[in-house]
C-alpha cells in the first residue's frame, strides 16, 4: 500500500501524518444551512485539491507562475480577499473545520472567486504529496496558540512543518505568520528565526507591529482588536 493509499477520510479525527500527533481542532460547529450544506456538496469537489495531487500544473485553469497556501484559513474571508485582489495567482487553502469551509466555499461563488483550490482537512496531509519549491509563499495567519507548555507539540509551526514549508517554498519565497497571543507569538519568531533556511525581514519595530499595507484582516485579528489584543506580523524569506 502507497502512503497515498494510508492517507485517511476526510472529516474524522485521525493521526497526523509520519506518526506525528493528531489534528487537536474542531471539525464541524452547527449544523450547516442547507445553501451552505449545497455549497460543501455541489462546490468542493469541483474545487478541492484532488488527493492524488503529483503536480500542481493543471490545477488552476490559468496556471499560474505563483502560487501560495494559507494554513488554516478559519472563515476564509481573508483567503477570499487576497485571492479576489490577485486573479493571476492561485490560492491553496487548508481548514478542517467544515463550518469554515462552507463560509469560504460562500465568498467564493458570491464574489465569483476562481483562483482559490481548497484542502478540507489537516493541512499536513497533503504537503507532503506537493512538490518541491512549487509555493511563492505561505501564509499562517493567528494558528490556535496551544499556549500550555504540555500542548507545545500542538501548536502548528514544528520542525517537521518547518521543514514541509522549507521544502515547498521557493528560494526567495515568503512566510507570513501573524498572531495576537503572547506565547504564540514568542513561539512563531523563535522557530523561524532558529531555522537557517528563512530570514526574518524586519529592519525595525513597525515592520513586525503593523498589519503590512494591503493585507486584509482576519475574522480572527478583528476580535483580537474589539477584545484589546496586539497582533505581531512576521515576514520570513526563503533562502
Ligand atoms: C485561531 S483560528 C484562525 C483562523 C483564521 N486564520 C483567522 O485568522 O481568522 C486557527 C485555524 O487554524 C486551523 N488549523 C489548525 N490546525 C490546522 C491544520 N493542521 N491544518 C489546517 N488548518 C488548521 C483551525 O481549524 C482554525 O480554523
């Protein structure tokens, strides 16, 4: 049996990949409604990152020179944006979270979106089937922050996602983080910044504590704002 054949259904809490630990998040909220439910069954096959994915060639109609991934795109309002901002690029974006999905598959036919493919599950499942320095960035934007020390290994940047991204990112490439928890926040800088493969480009306080200019919010980030939190930006290149 291939690794490919290994890789389990969609929707159920399973192992992580290379015995790595499991998706700790939520998979489904409410029962969606039935224009959503429609959106999850008619829209997704037509735009989900097949699970037998070799090349990304072929994977958007006009094949795009860049293509980027967003790790955990909660509603994808966020997704939906950037993606609707650039039509020559494409768009990757991985949620397990079902509600989410259906909120991002919304925007997408509302607003006519086509550049954006969709993984509906653990992100991690499907990067290692990607091929190498396919990505001009990737893009994880306010990841749960697990901020009790026992659930460190939770937490979505580990070596071994260091070391996914590394591979996929192109030389020059781009990793965006950005996160309103303390703990996440040290956490994110310091395993990027240990990595000899990406570079932080910050030259000065304002690069790491303004949103970066054109960037939208998200739904995450303008909580964060009502509730009084700081966000932190980290832009990394791949060298
Ligand atoms: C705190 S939410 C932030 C959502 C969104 N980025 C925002 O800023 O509004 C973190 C998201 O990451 C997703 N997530 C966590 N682990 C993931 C994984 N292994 N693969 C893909 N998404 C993941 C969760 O389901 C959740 O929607």
């Amino acid at each position: 049996m291939s690794d490919r054949d290994a890789l389990p259904k969609l929707g159920v809490n399973n192992k992580g990949p290379r015995g790595e630990l499991p998706f700790y998040g939520r998979r489904k909220g409410r029962p969606l409604r039935p224009q959503m439910q429609k959106y999850y069954d008619e829209l997704l096959p037509q735009i989900s990152v097949p699970r037998d994915l070799e090349t990304l060639e072929g994977l958007f109609p006009h094949n795009p020179k860049d293509i980027y991934l967003e790790i955990g795109f909660g509603g994808g309002e966020h997704l939906a944006a950037i993606a609707g901002a650039a039509p020559e690029c494409g768009f990757i974006g991985a949620e397990p979270f079902m509600n989410g999905v259906a909120s991002l598959l919304r925007h997408i036919d509302e607003d006519g979106i086509s550049n954006i493919r969709i993984w509906p599950d653990d992100v991690r499942l499907i990067l290692d089937f990607l091929p190498e320095a396919c990505l001009a960035g990737a893009y994880i934007m306010f990841p749960d922050p697990w901020p009790k020390k026992r659930h460190a290994g939770r937490r979505i940047l580990q070596a071994s996602m260091r070391d996914r991204l590394a591979r996929l990112i192109r030389p020059g490439g781009s990793l965006r983080m950005a996160s309103d928890h303390p703990i996440a926040k040290t956490w994110l800088l310091a395993e990027a910044m240990a990595d000899d493969r990406f570079e932080w480009c910050a030259s000065s306080a304002k690069d790491w504590q303004n949103r970066p200019e054109g960037w939208p919010e998200t739904r995450y980030m303008a909580k964060g704002v009502d509730e009084g939190r700081a966000s932190s930006w980290f832009d990394f290149k791949r060298l």
